[in-house]
C-alpha cells in the first residue's frame, strides 16, 4: 500500500514538474511575441516611411511575431498529443 501512495506521489510529481516546464516554454515564447508586437512595433512606429530602417523594422516586427508564434503553436499542438484526454472534444474525437 505504501509502495503504491509513493509511487503514484512520485508520478505526480514528475507531471508536475514537466507541467512547469512547459509552461515555462510557452511563456518563454510568449514574452518573446510580446516583445516584438509592442516594443518593435512602438519604435517601428517612430520610424519615418520608406526609410532603410522603416523596412528593417517591418522586417524584424512581423517575422519576430511568426518566428515567436509558429513554435509555440506547435509546442502547445505536441502538449495536447502528449496528454491524455479527459472526454472527447466533439462525438467522434479521439
């Protein structure tokens, strides 16, 4: 009985702990979106048109917004395959 309170304890806590880092990469992920779409963006808004600098900055704000998103969309896609589901979203969904 004991055993089994441990190891069920002991599992949980390796959940656990894998939880947090996940959410840490997704927060990770989503300070670094958070930058590009309001700091990038306020200085690219300063910037004056058709400038060398106006094109960097565009550059840099929306790919920094696609290159930050595109893996935590697929990081949080690989954590829903990862963890088991509770019920099925819709009848028919595995």
């Amino acid at each position: 009985m004991a055993f089994g309170v441990r190891a069920v304890a002991g599992t949980r806590a390796h959940a656990a702990a894998r939880h947090a880092r996940d959410a840490t990469a997704l927060a990770g992920f989503f300070v670094a979106f958070a930058f590009c779409a309001v700091v990038l963006d306020t200085v690219h808004s300063l910037t004056t048109m058709g400038t060398g600098l106006d094109t960097a900055l565009t550059v840099l704000e929306d790919g920094g917004e696609l290159v930050s998103m595109s893996p935590a969309v697929a990081f949080a896609y690989a954590i829903a395959r990862r963890e088991p589901a509770s019920a099925p979203v819709a009848p028919g969904v595995a």
